[in-house]
C-alpha cells in the first residue's frame, strides 16, 4: 500500500467534504532525512504532504497552540506512539477528542538505524484513530522485562554512581530547552523555568541549577509522558532524557499498574486520590 498517496487522498477528502479545515502532517524538509511539519488548508495542497521513515516529530505537539487551532477544525496524522499523546491531552482537558480528526498511519519503525524506542513498541498500528492508514502491524505486548530492559545499566548502580552519573549528563546542558519546546505534554503557558518572582529555577546553565531544571520536568512528566522519544532526539547535548522518562514510566508501571495514552478511561495515576491508597511512600 502506499502510504503517501492514501494519506494525501484521505487529506484531500477531509478538506473537500469540509469536515476540516486544516491537515497537520509530515512535508519535504531541508533535507530528504528532514521532513518537517506541514499545515495544509486546501485539497490542492495535499501533495505537499509525505511519509517515510524519517517522520520522528510528534505532530500533536502542534495541535493545542493557538495559532494552529486558529486553522481549524484539525486532523493531524499520527504514529501509533503519537496517537497516545491525544488520550492524554484528552484526559487532561486540553482538547476535545471529537474536535480533532486522528489520521494514524502504521508503522515498522522510524530512523537509520530504528530508533530504539521501536524496538519495544506495542502501537505499530495506532489505537483510537478516526483512520488508519498502511497495512497493518499487528501489535504485540512487549514483557515488562523487555520494555524496561535497558535501563538495566541505570538500575544496576549505587545510588552514589547513580547520582555521579546524572551529575555529569546533566552538566552538558545548555538550557535551551528544545527538550520541552517539542514535547506535546509539556503545554503550560508559563513554564516554572520562564518564572523570576520569584526565580525557582536559575536560566543560567550549571550544575544544581541544570539538576534542579532536568529533574522537575522529568517528574512533570511521570505517568504522563507517553515514550515519544522527541525530547531525546531534540537535545542538542546528546543528554540520554529518555533513560530518565523511561525509568518513571516504569516506577509508574510498577507501582501503579497505569500506562499512560491507552484508554481514556484509566485514571490518571499522579492526579487520583483513593481512601485505600497504600502511600507507601510517607510511611
Ligand atoms: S514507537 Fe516506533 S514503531 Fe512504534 S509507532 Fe512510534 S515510531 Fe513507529
Ligand atoms: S517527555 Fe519526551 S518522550 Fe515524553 S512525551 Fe515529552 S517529548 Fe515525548
Ligand atoms: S534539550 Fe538538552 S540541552 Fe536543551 S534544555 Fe533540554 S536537556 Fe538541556
């Protein structure tokens, strides 16, 4: 099946019928290994949308800005992984589901070599998409052990190495934050770091201010953050932030059964109380 001309047929269906008024999707970058995001308002337009294997960004990134919604009604074309970040933008009340049309696409893997996240990948074939485009991918549950496999080098360390190891990561950062700019989750309209009255978190770039930056918006992220993977392709530095996700994803996994992006009936496992929680940790 091929994949492009579908998704611009479906593009162009969607725009004719007036359904939407703008497609969010993938379009010729800088590069051929470069496709960048694209906004396309007319059926004429549609060429302009591609797919290959260099499709990495999380197109819902855009799609709760103002000046994007200022387009729609919108569809945005998804991967399996992206398609989560809408459950949870969902559930998070940033968006109404029925206002945006899901365009997933399937999906063997993106990247030369595939990005590692593909490699424990469960959503090949996007969940709860309007349409669903390409062959499918049967999606097969990947073990806990599997999933969670590689942060074995993490997890194997004294607390003492641990720490020495973040320490020197998170020395290289330069406070650019990329890493939060291009995660779909990471939505506040004033950011704890962009605060000076007072200043919690110090712009410049050095160690305990890098540590206090790397670590509050990792655990803003804890049981939300859906393993996209872009903030790590983002980070200039080369800073492993998907070590740090993956390790709370899991800590959330096994200490609350949740996963975020998969059904939007599950609660939300950092924002639910429950008289019989357990709180183990304040005892
Ligand atoms: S994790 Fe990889 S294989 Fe799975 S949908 Fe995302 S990009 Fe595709
Ligand atoms: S924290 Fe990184 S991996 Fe998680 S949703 Fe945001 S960009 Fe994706
Ligand atoms: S993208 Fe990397 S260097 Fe930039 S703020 Fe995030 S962690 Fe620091």
């Amino acid at each position: 099946m091929d994949i492009e001309k579908e998704l611009r047929e479906k593009a162009a269906e969607l725009l004719t019928s007036g359904k939407v008024k703008a497609v969010v999707g993938y379009g010729a970058g800088s590069a051929p290994d470069r496709p960048r995001a694209v906004f396309v308002t007319k059926p004429e337009d549609v060429e302009k949308l591609v797919w290959n294997k260099y499709c990495f960004y999380n197109l819902t990134t855009y799609i709760i800005k103002s000046e994007v919604c200022k387009l729609g009604p919108l569809a945005v074309v998804v991967k399996g992984c992206d398609a989560k970040t809408l459950v949870v933008l969902e559930k998070e009340s940033q968006l109404k589901r029925e206002d945006v049309t899901a365009i997933g696409v399937t999906c063997a893997g993106v990247g030369e070599p595939t990005q590692n996240k593909c490699a424990g990948c469960d959503v090949h074939t996007p969940i709860g998409c309007d349409f669903v485009i390409g062959d499918e991918i049967e999606n097969k549950e990947v073990s806990f052990e599997d999933k969670y496999g590689s942060l074995k080098k993490i997890t194997e360390m004294s607390r003492e190495e641990r720490w020495a190891f973040w320490e020197k990561e998170f020395s290289k950062c330069i406070k650019c934050y990329a890493c939060s700019h291009i995660c779909p989750l990471c939505y506040c309209s004033r950011c704890i770091v962009e605060k000076n009255q007072p200043q919690w978190i110090d712009s410049s770039s050095h160690g305990k201010g890098n540590f206090a930056w790397n670590f509050t918006r990792a655990f803003h992220l804890a049981g939300r953050c859906i393993g996209c993977g872009e903030c790590d392709r983002a980070c200039p530095m080369d800073i492993p932030l998907n070590l740090i996700n993956k390790q709370l994803a899991m800590e959330v996994e096994e200490n609350f059964n949740f996963k975020p992006g998969y059904d939007i009936n599950d609660d939300l496992a950092m924002a639910t109380y429950k008289e019989d929680d357990e709180a183990n940790f304040i005892k």
